[in-house]
C-alpha cells in the first residue's frame, strides 16, 4: 500500500497530493464526506475526478451528466495536454493565491479553476470540429460560473482567474502560460477590428480586476495591467500600465512563479511563438 502511494506520488505527485488532502479533509469535516468521496477518492485518476467535477457543474435539464461526462472523458483521454494543463493551473492557484493553501481547493471549491476546464474541454470540441457541442459547454460555463470564454480563444497552462466573476475572453484572444486575472477582465475587441481583432497576452502577465484590454494588441511577457485600467495600445514586456486609457507607470520586474512547476510536469507552452518576446 505504502509502495503504491510512493509510485502514485513519483508518477503524479499533483493527484497524489489532491487524494491525501481529501482524507485529511474527510478526517476534518465528515459532513463534506460524500462531496469528496465522489468528487476524488471514488477516482483512480484525476482525469477521470476532473470529467465528473466538470460534467456535474455543467449538466442542467438539457443535458444528462452521464453524456457531459462522456464528452469531457473523451477529452480527456484524446489530448493529455488538457490534464496536464490543469495540473499546471493548480499548482499557479496554490503557488499565487493567498486563500488557497490545497491543491483540493480548486478542483473542489474554486470557479476560476473549474471554468477554464470547462473552457478546455470546450476548446477542444472546437478544435475537433464540434463547434455547436463547443458553443454549448461556452454557454453553460457562462450560466453556471459567469465566465464566458469562447471555445477558439487559444489559452496557455498556469492560469489562474482568481474570484472570477464576469471574465470575458474573446474568440480571436491568445493568453500566454502563467498568466494570472483577477474578476471582472475582459479580453475583448474594439468593434473597430474583424477577424483577428483580440488581444495577444504573452507569458506571466498579471491582468488587474476589472481591467479591459481591448483591440488586436500584444501585451508583452510579465508585463503588469493595474485594476480597472483600460488598455487600447501594446504594452511592452516587464511594464506596469494604470489609467484609462493606460499608461506606462512602471517596471514589472520578470518573476515566473510557476517555471519550477512546468519542469516537474513537463507540460508544453502555446504553440504561438509571436509571444516569445
Ligand atoms: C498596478 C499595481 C500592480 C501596483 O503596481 P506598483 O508598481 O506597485 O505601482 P504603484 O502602486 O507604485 O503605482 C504606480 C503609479 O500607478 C498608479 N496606479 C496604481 N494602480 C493604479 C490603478 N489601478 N489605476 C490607476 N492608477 C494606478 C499609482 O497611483 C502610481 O501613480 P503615481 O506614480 O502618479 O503616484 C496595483 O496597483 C494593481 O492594480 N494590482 C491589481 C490588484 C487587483 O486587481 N486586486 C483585486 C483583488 S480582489
């Protein structure tokens, strides 16, 4: 038993970690034991504790879980990239936010979390051609957390959207690795442009609450948006911009919190490299 634990924990120390706070959870608050049991210890993989988070927040009157779940194990299984990104998204919520201090936390309690695995489901509905599927997983993640992502927006690992109410990301967005976004954000268009028309967020970039990015724009690598700004023009890498419309007000520094994190997972980055500034 010990050496399976000890297997589990070298294969996939993120589950393996969420598995042994489950029981310390059960141990803490047994009225939580049927949520938790359901949710991680009836499930061999986080895969598979994923597709039921998921499907079970998602599934309404007009659509079973049993087929919601379906879909998100299909995946699931189909592109690994999806777990192992998620993974990555909570090691950034534990590394980043100060309320958590669980790798469960996510998985268990926070929207952010579930709503960009949602998003990630969707995303790959899209990409495999099932955009009306796509469009449906959109629209319950929008009901159910108040995170409307569009299904083509292309969104990298680490990410945290802490709070998450009322985030929008637009269909033509690029968001980079280890970005992190308070509520209220909007990665959005102007109603100037069409087609490519929504910003390009590069790698480790904090977006404030409330802050808009608007237009085809790059916003550059660990650069930093404050609160409430609206941001019209690209932003350089490793800058703070404040204000609407926002100016430059700063250095950022380049701390990448979450780099240790991507070695030990060894996931992938985005594929687009116009962010490698
Ligand atoms: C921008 C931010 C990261 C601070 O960066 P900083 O480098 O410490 O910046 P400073 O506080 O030194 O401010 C630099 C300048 O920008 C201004 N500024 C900072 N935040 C601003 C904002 N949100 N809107 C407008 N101006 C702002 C400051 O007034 C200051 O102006 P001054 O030089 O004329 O005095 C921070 O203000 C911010 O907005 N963080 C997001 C936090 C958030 O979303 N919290 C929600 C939690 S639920």
């Amino acid at each position: 038993m010990a050496h399976t634990r000890r297997k589990l924990a070298e294969l996939d120390p993120v589950w393996a970690q969420i598995a042994q706070e489950a029981k310390a959870a059960i141990a803490d608050e047994p009225l939580l034991g049927g949520l938790v049991h359901s949710s991680v210890l009836h499930h061999e993989t986080f895969e598979s504790a994923l597709a039921y988070r998921i499907s079970l927040k998602l599934t309404s009157n007009e659509m079973p879980e049993q087929i919601l779940r379906e879909i998100c194990d299909k995946a699931l299984a189909s592109d690994p990239e999806i777990g192992l990104a998620a993974r990555a998204d909570i090691v950034a919520v534990n590394d980043r936010d100060p309320a958590c201090d669980r790798f469960l936390l996510p998985l268990l309690f926070f929207k952010g979390f579930q709503a960009i695995q949602a998003y990630r489901i969707a995303h790959w509905l899209w990409t495999t051609g099932r955009r009306d599927l796509a469009r449906f997983f959109q629209m319950r993640a929008s009901e159910v957390f108040g995170v409307d992502i569009h299904p083509a927006a292309r969104i990298g690992k680490g990410i945290m959207i802490d709070h998450a109410h009322s985030i929008v990301i637009g269909e033509t967005a690029v968001v980079g690795d280890n970005v992190s976004m308070l509520h209220s954000v909007t990665l959005g268009g102007t109603g100037k442009e069409e087609e490519d028309r929504h910003p390009k967020i590069g790698n480790g970039v904090l977006i404030g609450a409330g802050a808009k990015v608007l237009g085809n724009i790059r916003v550059g690598n660990c650069s930093r948006i404050a609160a409430g700004s609206v941001v019209l023009q690209e932003v350089p890498p490793c800058k703070t911009v404040a204000g609407v419309p926002a100016r430059i007000v700063g250095e950022a520094g380049c701390d990448q919190p979450s780099v240790k994190m991507d070695q030990l997972l060894g996931v992938r980055g985005t594929d687009d490299d116009s962010l490698d500034d």
